[in-house]
C-alpha cells in the first residue's frame, strides 16, 4: 500500500510503497517519490513484480516496479491514459484500460484535442521486445478496471448501456 509523507513546512511529499515479507516478518519500503500520484497497482503471482499505473511529468503512463530491487522500468510513454493495469493469473501479461486509439506503444507525438474520452481494454507482455498490443474490446464507451481470471476471461466495468455495468 501506499503511505503519503509530507513535509508540511516545506511542501514536499513522498509516497512510499512498504511491503511485507511474511517468511522474515520485515518491512521493506520502496520510495515513489518520482510519481506525483499513483493511481493504481497490482503484484504479479509471486510478489515479484509490481505494475503501477502513475503520473510522471504531466502523464498518466504505466511502470514495471521490481519488488526485492530498487529498480522502476517504465513501460509506456505517451499522452494517453494507462489505467488500472492487473496481471493475468500465473502469466507476464497484463491488462489494461486505456485511451488510446491503436495497438503501438510508438504513437509519436499526439494533438491533446484528438485524445478520445472511450476506454478500452489492452494486453501486453512485459516479457516482449516488441511495441504491439493486443486489444481486447473496442467500444465507443469507457472499459475500466479489468480483472482477468485467465488469459481468455475477463471481468471489467463499462459504462456501454448508458450506466455502468460489470461486463465478462
């Protein structure tokens, strides 16, 4: 979870992410300080791994944490939104919500006014080279915080019919 500390009298804050290790029954904090709010998480299967949706430098971007090591991978980098990432059950792959409009993670650069209000549910293999994702819906609406049972289930909230619903 994440606790922020700020420094009232100068008006600096920190976020820290502690994490507990139940074999040694120790705390171990990671420091996020390079975030300016974190949205939302998840840990992969082990522990190991921690995908973090931020905001860095005015966007909304996800990044990989490494749990046991100090070491932050970012993972998009763009203007549009990177929402709600979730691991998919004993995988590397996640899912996601997300404003973009094609399958690249290389967009170049994008006019703030053709940014779409739509969401839509994304994959993408942390383990990969590549650039692609693979979509998995694509609505004119807003699809957000997907949970996956496996690679081929998903649960997620939209709001196609008009209110939001829970959607499979």
């Amino acid at each position: 979870y994440e606790i922020r500390n700020c420094d009232w009298s100068s008006d600096v804050c920190s976020s820290d992410l502690w994490l507990y290790d139940l074999t040694t029954k120790t705390k171990l904090p990671r420091e996020l300080d390079k975030f300016s709010n974190i949205r939302s998480f998840s840990f992969s299967n082990n522990g190991r791994l921690v995908i973090v949706s931020a905001d860095f430098e005015g966007q909304n971007d996800l990044f990989l944490l490494a749990s046991r090591r100090d070491r932050t991978k970012r993972l998009t980098n763009d203007k549009f939104d990177d929402l709600d990432p979730s691991f998919i059950p004993n995988s590397n792959t996640i899912v996601f919500s997300s404003n973009r409009v094609s399958d690249s993670l290389k967009t170049g650069a994008t006019n703030l006014q053709k940014l779409t209000a739509n969401y839509n549910l994304f994959l993408f293999n942390i383990d990969t080279t590549l650039s692609k994702l693979t979509r998995v819906t694509n609505t004119l609406s807003r699809d957000f915080h997907p949970r996956a049972i496996d690679e081929h289930n998903f649960y997620y909230l939209s709001d196609q019919r008009g209110i939001v619903n829970l959607f499979k």
